[in-house]
C-alpha cells in the first residue's frame, strides 16, 4: 500500500512539473521552430508541387476561389513574385544544380499579373490559413512567412495530439515514439506550402483524442480531448481530397479497444456527441466541395481535362493494386527522409536509423500486446500497408500512377503514436530505471544526429549541388545560400535539436524516477 501511495504522490510531482499548459506551449514551440529553419532552408520552389499550392493560397485570399480553367491549370491573377514560382523550379530533378539557377526577373516582383496553378479546384480552407502573409508582403519574404504560418499551424496540431495522451499517461514510451514520428520529412512538409503537412498531424490529433478517451483512466478530461477530436477533424477533413478516409480511420480504429456495453456508454456522452457532430459537418462541407468541383474525381472521369499526366491511365484496378504493394518499402522511405521534388533523399544512415527504431516498435508491439490493444495494432499496420494499393488500384485506370510515399503520411504518425501509446500501457516500466535510462539516451542521440544529418545535406545540395565542396558550403561564397546563411541556420537548427534532446531525455528519466517499478501491465 505504501508503494502505491508513493506512486501517486511522485506522478503528481511530475505532473506539476510537468503541466499540460506547459507541455503543450514547449512541444508546439519546439516543432515550430524546427519547421521554420526547414521554412527557411528551402528555396523557393523547392518542395513537391509548392508553386501551384503558393499560387493557390495567393489567389484564394484576393477571393478567387477557383480562377479560370485553361490547359496548363487555373488562371489567376497573383503577385508577380508569386506567379515567378512556377518558373523558379530549374534544379529540381538535377542534383548537381544549383538553386541559383532561376534568373531574376527586373520587373516590379509586387505588380499584379496572371499565374496558373494545378491545384485550382483544391479545398480552400489550408489556402485561406496560409495565404494572408501574401497581402503584407511585395516579395520573396511573403512566400517564407506563408511556409511558417503552415508550419506553425501544422505543429500546432501535433502538439494537441501530444497534450492528450500526455494528458492521460506521461510514459517514456509516449516521448521515445512521437520523437519516433517526427520524422525529417514530417517537419520538411510542415515548413511547405503544402497541406499535406496539416493533414497529417490533424489527422494524428484526432486519432490521438479519440485514443485518449477510448482508453480513459482518471487524468484524461473528456471535454478536451473530445474538443481536440472536434477541431482537428473539421480541419483534417478539408485538407485534401483524400482527408476524410484518414480521418475515418483514425476516429474507428482505436473504438476496437471497447466492447460493446462501453461503447454505447461511449456513445451517450454528451462531448462525444458535439464532437461527432463537428466532424461530421466538417465531412458535408468537405465533400461538398469536392464533388462540386469534382477535383478528386475529375482526372478519373476525364483525364484529358486535367494539365497533369501520369503513366499507367488504362491500367486495370488490380494491377494498380499489386504494382503499390510491392512497392511498399520504396514508398515507406517517402515518409521518413525524400526531399525536395522527392528526388533528394536522405542519407542512408538516416534511414538506417529510423528504420531500426520503426522495427524494434514493431517488433515489441507484436510480441507483448494481446487481446484488443493487438487488434488494434494489426489494424494500424495493416491500413498503412493496404490503404496505398487500394486507393491507387482505384485511381488508376483514369488517373494513371499518383501514389507518393508522403500521401501516406497521416496513417505513419497513427501507426507509431498508437503502438506507442499501447506500449505504454503494456510494459508499465518492468525493464528497469537503467534500462529506460539507457533506451533513452540510445533513441533521442539517435534521432537527433539524423535529423540533423537529413537537414544538413538537404542544405547542401541545394547550396553547392549534390557532392560540392564542404568548405565552400559552411565557409565560402556557395552558389546559392537561405536567408541568414548555411552556417547559422545549421547552428540554429543543431542548437534546437539539442534542446529538444534535452528536453525529451529529461522528461523520459523524470517519469522513469518517479514511477515505482511494475511487472507488465495486461491490457485488454
């Protein structure tokens, strides 16, 4: 008895360290800044499809809200600085160029002309978000602070899916696998004008809520968890065509922890209600305006509408189907490390790195979970390896092979954060404070020197060209360098990665001391 006293008197100590206003405000902070020197680093144009989604948001917030069709995409009239971004993509594809390449336009980069972007029938909602830093800005700088608005929005996200489950069960294992799931290609996506970064960490945020709530315990506050489940879908649905599939399972999925008389029960409360409600009428509004412009199915039913092309148009369902699936590790590497137009990979060693880690998760998920928490960690697998063949299988025969690694990305953060969390409530700290300790400091020195390392030759590519000098590229005059320099953003980003290191390792071994060793904790 007086071992369980302890127990909760030293998790209280640790919760008032740790508070869950103070949790959340680091964790979104840290992610932000992170996402800004990645904002920062990358040129203009510089990630997948960035120049239509930049035209996209400008158009958007100057009211047009679809612009006029024509053959190379929807016609709008933008900021010249912000139609120039369709012209300034000449090193992608070309390793050893440069992004210096673009040649600068005399004209006034403010004045009003016409710019034509591909993703003209999107959802407006990511647009509307990101795009209002384009009416303060007459040049380059507004495309930045666009890319750091969406970071900024997209950490937020992943910092209420942390707050939740943090909220419930503060576990070494919660830190050690969302530090997992922020992979270099998430917070690369996050510093895009992209939705695709959005999509995933509000994606993960309702996951994450509904997770918390399923699992309950006496810390979790229903009213929160059920607002962020509420916030985060209404937002995650309106991302992209393909948001309300991931959503869908990301609020389905963790209800196989429950049987059936909890489940009604569930069902009754009045904040799962409201926040099912919000969801929903997100959905509504979401697929109202994708079947209004039919900008998911349109390149489908008449692919020769569409300015873009993909190989395989005819090919039957089936065959999209296998010809995914046997690509699935090729695109596995898509969420952890492919930068830039998905033609600057991340070192091997990065991938080495998270691949040992997504592997060891695995494995100890599938050796001790059963029951339901099993289930349900089957379920998270195998929707990421099925989602991709079936929806290519699908797209294919009228839009021809689309699938990216990175499309996938909603269902990855799930997958870790969920085998994560059921972890957590698995092992409940029977290995040991030394080897916590341990583990610790092996996973977060890990982490952060590949990320750092993904983050560093990225940089450098674009900088010298792929193989350049390494002295030009931190000392010299590099052909092309970000705002502020290669040197000080490096030194920026090693200093943030240090002090979330830090941060991380302390709160895994100040949880690990205050917790009284267990045996495993069954879960049903």
């Amino acid at each position: 008895m007086r071992a369980t006293t302890a127990g909760g008197a030293s998790r209280t100590a640790v919760r008032a360290t740790w508070t869950p206003g103070r949790v959340f405000l680091v964790v979104w902070a840290l992610l932000s800044a992170l996402s800004a020197v990645w904002a920062l680093a990358t040129p203009i144009s510089g990630s997948p499809d960035e120049p239509a989604h930049i035209v996209r948001a400008a158009s958007v917030v100057r009211g047009q809200l679809v612009g006029t069709p024509s053959a190379d995409g929807h016609v709008v009239t933008v900021p010249r600085y912000i139609a120039d971004t369709q012209r300034e993509t000449c090193f992608a594809f070309h390793p050893e160029v440069t992004a210096n390449c673009p040649q600068a336009d005399p004209r006034d980069p403010g004045a009003l002309t016409t710019g034509t972007t591909t993703a003209g029938l999107y959802n407006p909602l990511y647009y509307y978000a990101v795009g209002w830093p384009s009416l303060l800005f007459s040049n380059d700088a507004g495309i930045y602070a666009m890319r750091i608005v969406s970071g900024i929005l997209a950490s937020l996200f992943a910092a209420l899916a942390f707050l939740v489950l943090w909220r419930r069960h503060p576990s070494p294992f919660l830190v050690l696998g969302f530090a997992v799931a922020v992979t270099p290609l998430t917070l690369f996506l996050n510093a895009s004008v992209n939705p695709n970064g959005l999509e995933a960490t509000a994606t993960l945020a309702v996951f994450a809520g509904v997770l918390s709530i399923v699992r309950g315990g006496p810390e979790v506050r229903l009213g929160l968890a059920a607002a962020v489940v509420a916030v985060s879908g209404f937002v995650a649905v309106n991302a992209r065509g393909l948001s309300p599939l991931w959503v869908l399972l990301a609020l389905a999925l963790p209800l196989v922890l429950l049987d059936r008389r909890s489940f009604w029960a569930l069902l009754r409360r009045r904040q799962v209600l409201v926040a099912a409600a919000v969801v929903v009428a997100g959905t509504i509004a979401a697929m109202a305006w994708t079947l209004g412009s039919n900008s998911l199915l349109n390149a489908v039913d008449h692919p020769e509408s569409t300015p873009q092309h993909f190989a395989g148009v005819g090919t039957n369902p089936f065959s999209g189907f296998f010809i995914t699936l046997e690509r699935t590790v090729e695109y596995a590497h898509g969420v952890i490390g492919l930068f830039g137009w998905l033609d600057t990979p991340a070192p091997p060693e990065v991938f080495f790195v998270w691949t040992a880690a997504i592997g060891v998760l695995l494995l100890a998920s599938f050796t001790l979970l059963r029951s339901r928490a099993l289930l349900l960690a089957g379920l998270l697998l195998a929707a990421f390896v099925l989602l991709p063949p079936i929806v290519q299988g699908v797209y294919i025969t009228g839009g021809g092979v689309i699938w990216q690694g990175r499309y996938n990305l909603p269902l990855f953060l799930c997958l870790i954060v969920g085998l994560a969390v059921l972890l957590s409530d698995r092992i409940a700290f029977a290995v040991g404070e030394g080897a916590w300790r341990r583990l610790g400091w092996i996973v977060v020195v890990a982490l952060a020197a590949a990320q750092f390392y993904a983050f560093e030759n990225t940089l450098r590519r674009y900088s010298v060209g792929d193989g350049g000098s390494l002295k030009a590229f931190l000392l010299g005059s590099p052909p092309w360098a970000p705002p502020g320099g290669n040197l000080v953003l490096l030194v920026i980003f090693a200093l943030l990665l240090a002090g979330g290191s830090w941060l991380a390792l302390r709160s895994v071994l100040r949880v690990t001391d205050d917790t009284p060793q267990a045996v495993t904790a069954p879960v049903s």
